[in-house]
C-alpha cells in the first residue's frame, strides 16, 4: 500500500512539473516560447535574455499589452545583442537606471525625473485596483478574501498586517503582472485581477 501511494505521489509530481515546463520551441523565423500561467512580457525577456523593447518589437506588443496563456510569441533573433538594445530603450525604468550608471550626472538627473513619473503611475495604478477590491480598507473581508487588495487568505499566512498586505500585494502583482498598471489593465479587461 505504501509503495502504491509513493507511486501515485510520484506521477503527480512528475505530472505537476511538466506542466509548467518551458515551452520554447524552433520555427523557420527562429525560437518561440509557448506563454505560461503567470508569464509576463517582462518575465519572458528575463528568462529568455532579451530585451524587453525587442521582445515587444518582434511580437508587435507593448509592455502594457496582454499576453494569454498558450500564445507563441517570437524570440527576437539578435538575443546576444541584449546590452546595446537596453542602453537604446528608454521606455522602462530599470533599463534607464542601467544607462544612467554609465552617463553624465546630467543625464542621471533625466532618468530620476522619469522614474519618478513611473513610480505616480504605479501608485495611481496601485489606488485604484485598492478602491475597486476594498475601497481602499485594509480590514476588507469577502470569504477566502481579505485586506486592501481582496488577497487570498493563504497568501497572507494569517499576518493580516498593513505591512504584510502591502508586500505579499507587490510580489503577487510583479510575478502575475510585471507591474501595477499591467494590474489594473488586467482589471479593466476582466473585473477581477
């Protein structure tokens, strides 16, 4: 009996894991990657080496664009080309702190600016998913759900703080949606996030 339950344990486990396996397969325009459950354009340029400027432009997308699960998108060809293509990017945070280390001060004083318009878009995107789930209470409960941002239960491991609330909210928003306004886009689209 127990050697039968460790192999039935055995197949579900082997069965959970190729499921999430990475789906990137070759075509005659180069490398494609299958989109998984939590995948985001962001993700998919980290995992794969690229950048995300020329993942968006191989697959005619933008960063507030969304990708559903089981879409082929195109792996830009010129992949090793990654360091050139972020310095030329402006549109992301992250890439313009890159170039701001190996600019003039005055060009850092540039990238602070537009960091600082991203981080209001991200609050303003953070506000208004926060009053659609809760108007905006911390104390907010609907069944499994609770808190500013109606997470599930499990995800707040019965630390119901405002601290914890704030953070298990950012780490859930970054690995299911790369950023708040993809978020809240989501929300738009769907009622739910």
């Amino acid at each position: 009996m127990l050697f039968a339950t460790a192999a039935v344990a055995g197949l579900f486990i082997a069965g959970a894991s190729s499921a999430n396996a990475d789906q990137t397969t070759s075509s005659s325009n180069g490398q494609q990657v299958t989109v998984q459950s939590g995948d985001t354009l962001w993700s998919l340029a980290q995992k794969h080496n690229v950048s995300l400027s020329s993942l968006e432009q191989a697959n005619n997308k933008t960063s507030d664009f969304m990708i559903y699960v089981g879409e082929q998108l195109q792996l830009p060809t010129n992949a090793s080309d990654t360091s050139a293509q972020q310095q030329t990017t402006q549109a992301q945070p992250v890439q313009q702190e890159t170039q701001a280390q190996s600019q003039p001060q005055q060009q850092t004083t540039q990238t602070a600016d537009t960091s600082s318009t991203a981080s209001t878009d991200t609050n303003s995107a953070k506000e208004w998913i926060a009053n659609k789930e809760s108007s905006g209470s911390y104390n907010a409960s609907n069944g499994q759900y609770y808190g500013r941002y109606q997470l599930d239960k499990s995800y707040l491991n019965g630390d119901y703080s405002e601290a914890n609330q704030e953070r298990v909210a950012n780490q859930y928003v970054t690995s299911r949606y790369g950023s708040w306004a993809n978020a809240q886009s989501f929300w738009q689209q769907n009622g739910w996030y």
